[in-house]
C-alpha cells in the first residue's frame, strides 16, 4: 500500500503529495522517533549509568513530483510552502490515518526547508519540503479527518447518543461511574475531559487508578467544565479557572498507560446530575 501525504497550513488550505498534480517520491521521518539517551561513566567500575532517554522533534521530509500544469502548479507549491506558517502533516498508510502538529506553541509543525528548482517547466518537477514537529508521537485521527482528540474515541457516563459529537460513543449503561479505556497506541497518552451539570453538582472528581483530579466548586444547571489534562488546565464555562482545582489532584496520575485503563467519576454531592465524556488521542512512535 502507497502513502498519502496531505500537508494542512494554520489558514486552512492544503497541499496533497500522491494526488492527482503531485506524486509522492517518497518520506522520511515517519518510521521511529529519533532520541538521544544520556549516561554517567562508572568512577569505580566499568560502563555507566543510564540516566534517561529524550525524545527529539520529529523531522519529516516529503518528496514529490509534479506531473502536469508544472509551472501554475509550481508557484502554487512555492506559495503554500511559507517558513511563517504553521502546519500540520496528515498520513495515510495501512488502515492508519495519523497526523503531526498543530498550530499552538506547544503543539506545532514549522517549515525547515523547501526546494523546487528553476527548470524546464515542460517536463515534471521534483519539490522538497521538510518540516519540524515540537511533539514528536504521531496521533491517530478518525474517519472524519477530524483531530481524534477533539471528537473520540468517547467514553460517556451516563451514555451520551454519538450524533452530538459525530464520532463513535461507548455504549455504557446508565449512570455508570467506570469505564474501560483501550490504548492500543505505542506511548502513554493524555486525555481532556468534559463534564457538564444536569442538575447542581458539588465538588465533582475524575479518577484514574488511585489517582484523581478533584474541582472545589458547585455546578449548577448547564455549567460546563473541561478538565485539559493534555495542555494542563482547567476552563469552566469556556473561562479559565484553574483556581478550581484541587491542590492534592495530579495531573500526571491521569494518563493513559498503553492497554487497559479504568476511568471513574464521582462528586460530594449530585453525582447522578453529572454528565462526563472523556476525549484522548492515541499516540505511535511510526508508521
């Protein structure tokens, strides 16, 4: 099976390598992450002691050639491929459909090096672009081409019908207070969380193992909290109020370990008013 590579910039528009205007020559970057682990030399033995391994940004080139309308078409690539910009990489290979970067600080995909030479514009061309990932474990997307993380897989308690996100939603019984999660993904993975008062709720708190994160407010009807463990905080009603949170919560203690992972909620006071779906993406070192 061929790779599909469509590159998205931060202004919505698209360019596709292994379309109908540019093939795909080939990619690099997209198999492993690259990381550099760090050692102490033994002062009294042989060896050393291993201290850690860090994982690198993600480089990725993408080759490609141009096989008709060559000069509009190359100007276009020129035009699209802007060191301001943003972008994000979406890859199609085996069943997978998977994306790197974004358009935020902590999450983003930036220009390192474009090439498409002055040549003779009657024949095809071969472009270059390479691009650089801060976060470097590629994050699957579903069906829709939507970001995973923003739309499922869900986890609803109580249930919650899938036409409201358009995704696929775990059939849970009513008023369940524990779900299963599955990450088949290579890394342990964040998760955000949404909950949404139905009635008045005091002091609601998501678990994860023996380990939670706790908020100190009362809900009432149609408040909304979502709990971002991903970028580390907390917005009630669409406002920032990490003052919410509990000072004992841990945010590292809610991630997803690869496999089985069990979630629960609870609250002081209302907790059948509580409706809570839980969104994650599933990360791969390669594809």
């Amino acid at each position: 099976m061929t790779y599909e590579i469509k590159i998205e910039r931060d202004d919505g528009k698209t360019y596709t390598f292994g379309g109908s205007v540019c093939t795909l020559l080939g990619v690099d970057g997209l198999d492993s992450v690259d990381s550099d682990e760090f050692y102490n030399d033994n002062a009294m033995s042989d060896g050393s002691h291993y201290n850690g391994t860090h994982i690198n940004n993600r480089v990725v080139t993408v080759s490609g050639k141009i096989i008709r309308n060559v000069s509009v078409e190359r100007q276009n690539a020129v035009s699209f491929f802007v060191k301001s910009h943003r972008y994000k990489l979406y890859v199609k290979y085996n069943n997978r459909y998977l994306y790197l970067g974004g358009y935020e600080d902590e999450d983003c995909g930036v220009l390192s090096f474009y090439s498409s030479p002055l040549q003779n514009l009657n024949a095809t061309l071969t472009i270059i672009a390479e691009l650089t990932f801060n976060q470097p474990y590629l994050k699957s997307v579903d069906e829709f081409g939507k970001d995973i993380a923003a739309i499922q897989p869900i986890f609803a308690f109580p249930y919650i019908d899938a036409v409201m996100f358009g995704g696929v939603v775990a059939d849970m019984p009513l008023f369940a207070a524990e779900v299963q999660i599955d990450n088949d993904g290579d890394v342990k993975t964040k998760c955000r969380v949404e909950l949404t008062a139905t009635g008045t709720v005091v002091n609601p708190a998501i678990y994860h193992g023996d380990q939670y994160v706790r908020l100190i407010d009362t809900l009432k009807l149609g408040d909304k909290y979502i709990i971002d463990i991903i970028n580390g905080k907390i917005y009630k009603n669409g406002e920032n109020n990490y003052k919410a949170i509990d000072r004992t919560s841990s945010f590292e203690g809610m991630e997803f370990e690869p496999g089985t992972n069990a979630i629960s909620y609870d609250a002081d006071d209302g907790r059948v008013n509580l409706r809570v779906v839980v969104y994650y993406p599933k990360l791969y070192s390669g594809v």
